[in-house]
C-alpha cells in the first residue's frame, strides 16, 4: 500500500513500487517472487484468508463497533486484531474462529440488563432488554443488531434504527438464507462516540 507524504508516493501501487533515490522520485516494477512459498507461509496465507473472509461480511458494522479501539488502530484492522487474539483456534489448515468469543463491538458503554432474543415462528428476531437507564447510559443510545451466518456469508443487520429507551428491537430473518445464524446486539451512543462491548446470544436455525 502506498501513502502520501508531502504530496508524494510512497510505496506500492499494483505492482509498482513508489520510492526515491538521492531526492529523485523513482518508479519501479516490484521484484517478482520466483521461489515456491514454503509450508508455513501457505498455511499463514490460509488464515490470513479464513479471517478476511469472516469478517468481510459484517465489515460496516465493524467500522461503527471498533471506533476508537486504540489510538492508532481502529474499524476493521482493529476488529481483525481482537479476531486473531481471541477467537482463532490457530491450527495450520485446520485453525478456525469461534464466534462465541468474537466481539463485533468493542467499548466501555454499559450494556442493558436482561437482554432477550427469541426466534418468532414468523422467523423474526424479537430483541428485548430492560429500558431502565443507569449511570453512563443515555436513553437514545442506539442498538445494534446483527444476525450472521457465517457459512454462507451471509448477514442480517441493523446499524441503530432502535434506541436503548425503547426495550424492544426486532430484525426479521424471512428472506435470509437457510442456515444457522449467530446473534450478537451491542449499543452505540446516539453521536457515535463510543459503544459497548457486544453480547454473544447465540444460535438461530433458519430453515429453507
């Protein structure tokens, strides 16, 4: 990846490599790898890709849930970080991600009491929560909601169309992919300044 410094390239672009030589601006075609990867990178290069593709899907959500997550590292790297630390089984080929120990969001916000989320036989998600406000909460905190499977990539979300006052948010799984769904909620301020860690509810089953 290429950056700009005082309006100048520097880095890669494609295959092209921006850079300078005694105060000149060169471009140059990057070196072509010619020796085959070893074992251990072909099996880095899988996790690198069991990764991006688990969090490719909900990636909007994760640009709102990991605001702030360090001061130099935020969004979806941020997101990407707290996935290989905490929720990567790492196993060469066989490693995998265990969705109950990924957050989606991640913050100091306080969570609601008694969060709820059946599966109504209309296959709508009926989110329910306590609407008492405490201390660091704000009535129009926003709810996030999201319903992911990950097998077929697939999601069902909502980015805060309800507010923590209400106690009640609902997200309907009618014309989602059949599949088994994990759920998650977490809750933003209404300026997005911060939000709370997400709370893993676990798993719905939509039939085909």
């Amino acid at each position: 990846m290429a950056r700009s410094k005082d309006g100048k390239l520097r880095g890669k672009v494609g295959n092209l490599v921006h850079t300078s030589w005694k105060g000149i601006e060169v471009i140059k075609t990057a070196p072509v790898r010619k020796e085959p990867f070893s074992e251990k990178q072909l099996q880095s290069q899988y996790i690198f890709k069991l990764t991006q593709d688990w969090l490719r899907p909900i990636m909007p959500l994760l640009k709102i849930g990991f605001k702030g997550y360090t001061l130099t590292n935020e969004g979806v790297t941020a997101a990407k970080s707290y996935l290989s630390k905490f929720a990567l089984d790492k196993d060469g080929y066989d490693s995998s991600i265990d969705p109950t120990r990924m957050l989606v969001s991640y913050g100091d916000l306080p969570l609601s009491d008694g969060i709820q989320v059946p599966l109504t036989p209309g296959k709508e998600l009926q989110f329910s929560w306590s609407p008492a406000v405490t201390r660091e909460m704000a009535p129009l905190d926003q709810v996030l909601l999201l319903a992911y499977n990950v097998e077929k990539a697939a999601e069902v979300s909502s980015l805060g169309g309800h507010f923590r006052k209400a106690g009640t948010a609902s997200i309907s799984l009618a014309n989602a992919k059949p599949g088994e769904y994990h759920i998650y909620l977490a809750f933003v301020a209404e300026d997005r300044s911060r939000q709370s860690n997400s709370m893993y509810l676990g798993v719905v089953t939509v039939e085909g």
